[in-house]
C-alpha cells in the first residue's frame, strides 16, 4: 500500500512517499517558496535527484505538478494507487489525544483551534484541502503535534493564571513536537529491549525549536513547551521561559506595543539574541573558536536550561532509564550533548567522548557505568505519519 506523509507551511510542503507495512521509502521531497516568484521543487528516488525552479501560485498547484511529475517519472502508474496521506497538523488543542481520519467535522475543529496556531494549523489546512481534491479516492489523515502531550495531568498543564483564561480560552500547555517525541521514546524502549510500557525516557528534541519531553510507560507526563512554542528552554530564536514581567517592563522602555516585544521573543531572542551573531548553533561553534564571550554564554544558558529540566523531569518520573538526544543539534553536537551529559553527573550520568563523537547516527553514547543509558536518536516525524495513517486507512 502506498501512503504519503505531508508536512504543509505557509510556503513550503515537505512530502514522503513510502510504501507500508513495509516501510520502504519510494519519493522523498519539497517544495519551497509556493505564492513567490519562483518557486523550488526537489524530489529524489530510485538514487536520482531532481531540482526545478517552477512557479507555484499556491498549495494546489504544486500539490498538481508533485502528483504529475510522480506518473511522468514513472515512480507510480496511476494515482489510485496512493490511498492514503497522512498530514502534519501543529495544534489539535483538546480535541485530539490521538490520529484521525479527516472528515467535515475534523476540519472544522482543526479550524476551530487554529487561533492557538495562527501561523501553522491554516497552512496544515492548505495541505489537506490540496490533497482532498488532487486525490480524492485516499483517506486523508491528520496527525498532530499536540496529541502525544494530551496524557499531562491537570497539575502539569494548568498554569497557575485566573482559571478561567483555562474555561474560556483553553488557555493550557499543550505541548509539541509530539511525533518526534513518540518515535524516539518507542525507539528508545526497543533499543534497551524493554516494553515501551515499562520504561521511563527523557527525550531532548533540540532543534532550531527545541523541547523536552518525559515519556513514563510510553506516556507523555511534561514536557516544555507550553500553549505556544515559545515555552520552555531557550531556542534558535525564541526565549523560552522568562519572567512574564519583562513584557511589560520593555513595552515601556522602547515604547514598543506587546505584539512587537512578543515577535521579539519569538524571532531575535535564544541563541540569536544573547550571542548577537546567530540562531545557528554552528555559527556560534566558529565564533566560540575565535573567541566570542557571547556566543558561549549563549550555548551555556541553553545548556543549562536542558540540564536543570531533564533534572527536575527525573525526579518528577521516579528515575529514567534513557536519556535521549535528537534533532539538528541533538543529532549533530556532540559538544552540547557532553556538556549536558557532564551538567548532569550527580545523577549518575556519565558520557563516553569517543562514542560521542558521531553525527545523525543511532548510537549509545553513555558510558558502560552510567546510571542512565544515553543515545543519540535520529528522529523520524515523517514515518510516524505513515504508520498513524497505515493504522487508520
Ligand atoms: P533543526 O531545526 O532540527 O534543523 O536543527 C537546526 C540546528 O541544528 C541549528 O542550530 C544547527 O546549527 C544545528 N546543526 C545542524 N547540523 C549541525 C552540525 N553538523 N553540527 C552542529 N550543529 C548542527
């Protein structure tokens, strides 16, 4: 059976093709700047790579020419034989603990909850309505980022505000990043040979966004993101927590209104805005090499936030047996990894540099001694799109 995994943005449309049970990936690809002038397409299988610069108007379009291009290049012969496609929706709210096959009814609660996503859940919605008319024989499934965290309790996801910002607005954490999390914790479990059920894992999702997560048998009980994805630990761009009272203090300060000081929290604070120079962790690697006090500054306050919540997360679980890093620096920096591995030694953690010094590769990067098993798990959101909407069709 052949199913696609879709990721939508506001101008970009990541997709997969794979063929399941199998998981045998066929097409992988992208499309970049959809509305602009000029538009990228990139699709590689069978060992070949194709790039294009092709205008494209709008979702549909490029959703059109992908389908096109999949019978041209002969990858599938008719499109009946894709029945299902599986899509990335950031924000389920409350009304979605878990995948569901898309109807009326779901996407109007997708609609409903897309105030807490502006910028994500309509370009999510872009996506479904292209698919839905491109194929409408397939089953269209949405997966969500915010349903793995659905398993918090109330003490973990009200926040201590007027209870009625919760009753009203839904004003809560919900948590993202939920696949990823999901696909590391369950890979984690079969790693260490144990039932998902009888295993606690911290996962450290560290990308240009970044989250934590504690996974206890196979649930979701914190995590650190929030109502938004600004919570939590510092980031690429966005400050994580702070004190709520800054807001106000710098609306004064720089006359400034809270939408423009909120962007700023967004947009030039982590990484960006401590170190003057970039989000991107290895641009603030050269820069530490050549001297930067910022830069490291930078990377050790965001290390130190990872320590001090994986802390907090293993005793808040009752011990962990995995400690888990992925994503872009999770999966890439061994230096972050073994700063936080080293935060973290009165736990009885210990790091083994040399099987540390490895890249985007499944590895166990803990010493033989250390009180907790840690590895380095390459995500992979994408597959467990297919296998929810494998489950589903
Ligand atoms: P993501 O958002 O998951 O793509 O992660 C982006 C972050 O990963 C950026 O801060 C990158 O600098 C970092 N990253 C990606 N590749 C490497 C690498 N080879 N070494 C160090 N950091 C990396």
């Amino acid at each position: 059976m052949k199913l696609m995994s879709v990721n939508a943005g506001s101008s970009s449309l990541k997709f997969k093709l794979y063929n399941m049970p199998s998981e045998e990936v066929i097409c992988v690809g992208i499309f970049e700047r959809i509305g602009q002038s000029i538009g990228k397409f990139e699709i590689e299988y069978d060992g070949k790579e194709i790039e294009r610069d092709v205008e494209f108007k709008d979702h549909s379009v490029a959703v059109s020419y992908l389908l096109d291009s999949l019978i041209d290049e002969g990858i599938v012969k008719s499109l009946e034989e894709i029945t299902g496609v599986g899509h990335r929706v950031v924000h389920g709210g409350e009304k979605f603990s878990a995948s569901i096959k898309i109807d009326d009814k779901v996407i109007a609660a997708i609609e409903e909850v897309s105030e807490l996503a502006p910028l994500h859940n309509p370009a999510n919605l872009v996506g479904i309505h292209a698919f839905s008319k491109a194929l409408p024989h397939a089953s269209q499934v949405a997966i969500f980022d915010t349903a793995f965290h659905q398993t918090m309790s109330p003490e973990t996801y009200i926040y201590a505000v007027p209870y009625e910002w919760y009753q009203k607005y839904g004003v809560r954490k919900y948590g993202f990043h939920g696949t990823s999390h999901k696909y590391v914790s369950l890979k984690a479990a079969e790693l260490e040979g144990k039932n998902p059920n009888d295993i606690n894992v911290i996962v450290c999702h560290l990308g240009n966004g970044a989250s934590i997560c504690a996974v206890k048998g196979g649930k979701s009980i914190n995590t650190t993101m929030g109502l938004t994805p600004l919570a939590g630990i510092p980031m690429g761009t966005r400050s994580g927590n702070i004190d709520p009272a800054i807001i106000e203090f710098i609306t004064t300060k720089e006359n400034k209104s809270v939408k423009e000081v909120t962007d700023l929290l967004n947009k030039k604070s982590g990484f960006l805005g401590v170190s003057g120079i970039s989000s991107d962790n290895r641009d603030l690697e050269d820069a530490v090499a050549k001297g930067s006090v910022r830069a490291q500054l930078a990377m050790d306050i965001q290390d130190k936030k990872i320590a001090d919540i994986v802390a907090s997360y293993f005793v808040y679980m009752g011990g962990c047996d995995v400690l888990a890093f992925t994503a872009g620096l999770g999966e890439n920096s061994d230096r972050m990894r073994a700063s936080i591995c080293n935060r973290l030694s009165a736990l009885g953690v210990k790091v083994d540099l040399e099987r540390n010094n490895i890249r985007r590769k499944t590895t166990l990067i803990s010493a033989d001694d250390s009180n907790i098993a840690v590895y380095l798990i390459p995500t992979d959101e994408e597959i467990m799109l297919a296998r929810d909407t494998f489950e589903l069709v």
